[in-house]
C-alpha cells in the first residue's frame, strides 16, 4: 500500500477535479488526482461558462490559455418558430469539454501534479484511511475529494448516497458541426428547444432537448440516428444544419433527475461538482457549478489550515443555498422552454421581446461572485 496519508485524495480528473488540484498545489497542499480511464477526457461536447464561472478562471491564470481555443459570440439570439423574439449582448464564453479539460490540465502538470491513470475505485476503508481500485493498488489518504460525476462511485461508497435517478421526461441530442457561427442561436417550440454556439477552430456545438415519454439511457457517449433526430424536431429548423446529416457523431439520451443532498460531506470525504448536486442542463451550469465548488473547497482548506471538519462546515454552508437555487431555475427554465399553449407562448415573448427579463434571470445567476462568499 502506498503511503498518500499526507495527501488529498482527488477521485475524477474532471472540472473539479482538475481546478481543485491546481488550487491545492499553487497552495502548496500535498494532492495526487485519481482517474479510472487511461487520459484525461477528449470528450468534446459544447460547454458555456458565465462570468461566476469565468471568476474562478481568471483566478487560476487561464482564462486567457482557454479563450485563445474557444469562443466570445457577440449575441444570443432567440427565436420561436422560426421568427426572431429578441437579441442580447452576450457576457460568456463557449468552448468544448476538451478545451477546458486541456487548460486545467496543463496548469495542474505547471505544479508538478501528479495524476494516476487507469485507478478505478472500487472500495473506501474510512476507518484505515485506504483507497482501493480495480487495478489491485492501495494508497492510504488524509481526505477524499470526490469529483467522479454523476455516477459518483465515492457516493455509493459512502454512507451518504444520493437516491437512485429518475427519468426527467426529457432526451437531448448532441453534435459537434463545422460552421462559422458567430452567435449563440436558440430556437423555442412546442416540447422542444435547440441552441447552437460556436466553440473554436471553426467548429458549433449542436444540443436539441426534447420532452418525451420515451425514456433512454443515461449516457452522454450513445451514438444518435439523423433520420431519428429529424423525426422528433421541425425539418425547418434541422435543414438549417445541413452538415448534421453528414456527421457520424450525432449522440443521444435520457436526462435523469436525483434528490438533492442534504449534505456536501460524509466523514472524511467532501463532495464537489455532479458527484455533489447533479442538475438538470437547461441552464448551462454545471461546469460553472463544479469551478465555483473547487474554488469554495480548495481555498477553505487552505483558510482552516487543513482542518477539514472545519473547511466541510463552511464549504457546505456556502454551496448548498446555491445549489438549490440553480437546481429549481435549470427545472424552470426546461418548462419555460418548451411552452406549447399558444397564449403561454405569445406572453413568454412579448416578455423577452419588450422586457429585460432575460438579463434579469441570468444576472441573477451570472453576478454571483464565489470569492466574496469566503
């Protein structure tokens, strides 16, 4: 068994796992990241990060490293069958998982991070402070970070598991296209909506969500069908995207609902990003989320000067009123979205059209500064 008892434990080389190491080492703290696949992700789905998340960026020193492979879209545009409801100022960035991953990643290796591939944890000893993993290694630890997703296995592990999924009532399809695109685009209809954004190196993130009672696998990496696709959304709308009919990466599934924790930490292991408070995408907030976790968890240990008991109690105290919130305004928004009664339809319009009650939702969100609530 390998002696890490001196060690933060990071399980998942995802958003927080990785911003989580970078701020642990530029803090000095001994961590060493844990990750069940071999490399970190080139999973390349879109993402959107908001100024709350763009924060925690600038705070590590790469946001710049990151905007340099993404995109700034000028706009968002918003329409409702197919005719223009209104236009915004756009305040965020949109990049690929990969991009981030990529940024993060670097920056943890600048600090001489160590990172341990092909460590899929099978199994927690609280009592001895042991790691277990399929590959028969054993580490010992001092705490556990668990970042490891929405399938946490340190939640299963743990005794504050999070309740089984339940189906959303809602599938989205994904794809990555070759266009130019300067704006953010979203089409509203009824039980539907697509957005599309560009995400760098002449490449648009394609993300459609649909409400349906057909329930599918929760699993971002299942491949998709274009004559499928083209079935459950208005042609007019898809013939827009013609190279969508070329892809062979058009991906699909089912968007599954958990409780919300209670708690953010069970013992001597603290819970960060999907592994904490998995939400539902309507919002564009679970990176954000994961960013503004790790930077509340890693700067509290440094605050407390490694009392964990302490860093869990604020760590928690901070994140959970926020959680909730997004967690309820994602829920919303999907509602929102998909608006199928005419009337319903023509109100939500007329309100973005002649009001700022677009600025106002997302302000709401977006001007949350993580570093004042420490």
């Amino acid at each position: 068994m390998k002696d890490y008892s001196n060690h933060i434990a990071v399980i998942g080389a995802g958003i927080s796992g990785l911003t989580l190491g970078v701020i642990l080492k530029s803090c000095n703290i001994p961590c060493v990241i844990f990750e069940k696949y071999d490399s970190v992700s080139e999973y390349g789905a879109g993402i959107s990060i908001s100024p709350n998340g763009l924060e925690v960026l600038k705070s590590l020193n790469i946001y710049d490293d990151l905007l340099k492979i993404s995109s700034k879209p000028v706009s968002s545009i918003f329409y409702s069958n197919l005719k223009k409801i209104t236009e915004i100022p756009n305040e965020v960035i949109t990049s690929s998982r990969k991009s981030l991953y990529k940024v993060l990643y670097e920056k943890y290796l600048s600090f001489d991070g160590e990172i341990l591939f092909d460590h899929n944890l099978v199994s927690i000893d609280f009592s001895m402070n042991s790691l277990y993993f399929s590959n028969k290694k054993n580490y010992r630890f001092k705490h556990i970070a668990a970042c490891d997703g929405i399938k946490s296995s340190c939640q299963n592990l743990s005794s504050a598991k999070i309740k089984g999924p339940v189906y959303s009532g809602y599938s989205v399809w994904r794809s990555i296209l070759p266009t130019n695109q300067k704006n953010i685009i979203f089409h509203l209809g009824a039980n539907f909506h697509i957005v599309t954004y560009p995400i760098g190196m002449n490449q648009s993130s394609f993300v459609a969500a649909i409400k349906t009672k057909t329930e599918l696998n929760e699993s971002w990496r299942q491949k998709g069908d274009y004559d499928d696709l083209r079935s459950e959304l208005p042609s007019s709308i898809i013939d827009e995207f013609p190279s969508l009919k070329q892809s062979n990466q058009i991906y699909k599934w089912g968007v599954f609902t958990r409780p919300l924790p209670n708690a953010l930490f069970d013992k001597n292991i603290t819970f960060l990003g999907d592994a904490a408070h998995p939400i539902v995408p309507f919002l564009g907030q679970g990176a954000c989320l994961a960013l503004e976790d790790a930077y509340a968890f890693g700067n509290l240990i440094t605050k407390y000067n490694n009392d964990f008991k302490k860093a869990q109690i604020e760590y928690q105290n901070i994140r959970l009123n926020r959680i909730k919130l997004i967690h309820r305004k994602s829920t919303n928004q999907a509602k929102l979205n998909h608006l199928k009664n005419p009337i319903l339809v023509y109100l939500r319009n007329v309100l973005m059209r002649f009001t700022g009650i677009i600025s106002m939702r997302t302000n709401a969100i977006w001007s949350y500064k993580i570093s004042k609530k420490l």
